[in-house]
C-alpha cells in the first residue's frame, strides 16, 4: 500500500495505473476507521484493480460549536486497518492541501440538503459536496463507495454527480452494524458504557418499525410511533430526539398518509453530547425495482 500526501504525486501514480488499463475504485473517509469502512474498502477491493482510500477531516462540513477539534483521529491504526482490508492507496492531506490560500469556490448542494440534518447542520452538505467533487477531480474513480448509514450524504453526492456530470458511478453500501445492533459510527468512541446502552434505542426503534411494516403495517403515524416508542423510553432512550421521519428515498420529501413506496426512515438524536444517525429503507414488495436504484451504483 503507497501513502501520499499530496495530490500532484497522487496523479501522478494514479496516471501511472490508468496507462495499464486500471479500474480505480475509492473510498473517502475522515478516519478513525471501523468495519463499516472496511466494508467500503473491501467491495471496492473486490471490484475494482486499484483502490484509494483517503483520510481527510474536512473543516468546511463542521458547523460553529461541533466537533471538529475533538473528531476521534487514530492515523497509526487506520494505516493497519487500510493494508489489512486491501486498499491500494493511502490520500492523508493536510488542509492547506484541499483548501489552499484564498480558496473560495464551493459546491452548493441544492434542495436534498435542505431537510432531515441540512435543517439542524447549516452548511453542512455544503462542505460535503465541496470535498466530495474536489476529491473526484483529485481521485477520478471509476467507482466511489459510501455507507447508507449516511443516507440524506449518498443523495446528496449522486445528485451532484448527475448535475455536473462528473464520471463516477457513487456505489452505496447497505449499513454495517454491531453485534447488538447499533449502527458503526466514528462518533460511537464518544460514548461511555451507559450511554452506549441508551444508543442501542435508535437500532431498537428503526427495526421495531421495519418489523412492524414488513408484518403490513402502512400508517406513516403508526410506524413513527412505534420508532418513537422505543428511542423515549425513559432511561434507556436518547437524551434528545432530534429528528425522526418517514420520507421518500428518492426526494427525501416527507410522506404522508401510507407508505405506497419506497421510504428511508431516518433519526438523529442525542445520546449525552454524542449526535448519532441512523435510517432504515422500508419498501414495498412492488417497489423492489426503486429500492435497487437506491441502493446500487449510480449512473454517471
């Protein structure tokens, strides 16, 4: 595995495997790796000649008061994990690689990052988008690998990719999970033993509501309900709710009434100072198709 810190030598060897015929896969990250990633990194592996992984903590998606100085970092770890799970190429920027003096341009990322964590995260999708196409431009995949769990983020970035045209197929990756459910995030080193306890309601909820509805429940009000039910239960639920809701997998519209499509079931809440998310893809039998075009690679 190479590691490369800069993007002049990073093209300069990804020219190097194009000339040869090489499918280019890639993985961007902000590090502190667990086997969600490795899940990305692995199909990207198996699909693809070479794959690029980067670590880049992106300053431009981190809004006023959030973690950006505290975000987990473990480079000497994510090194091992990378080699181990069969990544080509390791991309560790600096900053002033990404954003260099007087850098002004951005990505505005338009109506999909307006609800669910645009709502409560200013800017945020706006720094995502910017990153992502930077590093397109940078990588130039011909695959690019991103986990469901960050499900309104792989909306974002294909419609991005079909607005500007740009040749990547966005790959997503069903979400990778603990043993007891819980959903594999970097943020879940915030957690001490108790909260992490409480954590594991937001699993509780979503999968209570896709028992409820593959059982033939429709009711948008019953399946929020039952999600709800288990993520305030007192002392074992989230400190704070910030946001459940039923809406369309496709537009993230909110729906109403019943579901007669398929819908992403999608929460963030606040277990002690710790800001989590999580979604479930509910789909009826007859939308099999729509649920695939969510979730498989993307058409450039």
């Amino acid at each position: 595995m190479r590691i490369v810190r800069s993007i002049a030598d990073l093209r300069v060897l990804l020219k190097t495997l194009r000339a040869k015929g090489k499918r280019i896969g890639f993985v961007p990250t902000m590090g502190y790796l667990h086997e969600g990633h490795g899940a990305l990194v692995k199909q990207s592996a198996a699909r693809c000649d070479a794959t690029v992984v980067s670590i880049f903590v992106n300053p431009t998606q981190f809004g006023q008061g959030e973690d950006l100085s505290k975000y987990p970092r473990d480079l000497e770890r994510d090194q091992g994990l990378c080699l181990d799970w069969g990544a080509t190429v390791l991309f560790l920027p600096d900053a002033s690689e990404i954003y260099p003096s007087g850098f002004q341009t951005f990505v505005e990322p338009g109506g999909l990052a307006e609800p669910l964590c645009g709502q409560y995260r200013p800017g945020h999708y706006r720094g995502v988008a910017t990153v992502v196409a930077k590093l397109f431009n940078i990588v130039e995949p011909d695959l690019a690998f991103f986990g469901q769990k960050d499900f309104q983020q792989t909306l974002v970035v294909r419609r991005m990719v079909r607005d500007l045209n740009l040749p990547v197929d966005v790959v997503v990756v069903p979400t990778i999970r603990e043993e007891d459910g819980l959903a594999m995030s970097s943020r879940n080193a915030y957690l001490s033993e108790e909260e992490r306890g409480r954590a594991l309601s937001i699993s509780r909820g979503l999968l209570a509501a896709e028992v409820a509805f593959h059982a033939g429940e429709r009711k948008v009000a019953h399946l929020l309900e039952i999600a709800r039910a288990a993520l305030t239960e007192p002392m074992k639920g989230v400190d704070q709710l910030q946001y459940l809701e039923l809406v369309d997998a496709q537009t993230l519209d909110g729906h109403q009434g019943e579901v007669d499509r398929t819908v992403a079931l999608c929460v963030a809440a606040y277990v002690g100072a710790t800001r989590l998310i999580d979604n479930v893809i509910l789909a009826p039998s007859h939308d099999e198709a729509v649920l695939n075009v969510t979730l498989s690679p993307g058409q450039a």
